[in-house]
C-alpha cells in the first residue's frame, strides 16, 4: 500500500535544451508553485536553471 502523505515525486527538466535530468520530491503544501532549481545538465555540459514538469 502506498504511505499517505504530502510528498509527491516530480521531474526536473532543463530549461535550455528540454531534458528530464532529475528526480526529486517536494511537499505539496508548503510548496505549492513549480520548483525552480539550478542543477548541472550533462547534455549542456552546464549549470543551468532546472524546472519541475510533470
């Protein structure tokens, strides 16, 4: 059975070339808009701005 809660798994893509690069969770209530991170992307070769897709 799935645990119950208010984490949920989401995506992180790269915002220059549209790659899926990572995989994280966030909690849902504190933090209800998209994530925003700055993560290196090994297709870039760069540290670039990550945002969360579904």
């Amino acid at each position: 059975m799935a645990a119950k809660g208010n984490r949920v798994l989401i995506y992180l893509s790269c915002t220059k070339c549209k790659a899926k690069n990572y995989v994280t969770t966030k909690n849902r209530v504190k933090t209800p808009q998209k994530l925003k991170l700055k993560k290196f992307c090994k297709y870039c070769k760069a540290h670039v701005e990550h945002v969360e897709v579904k």
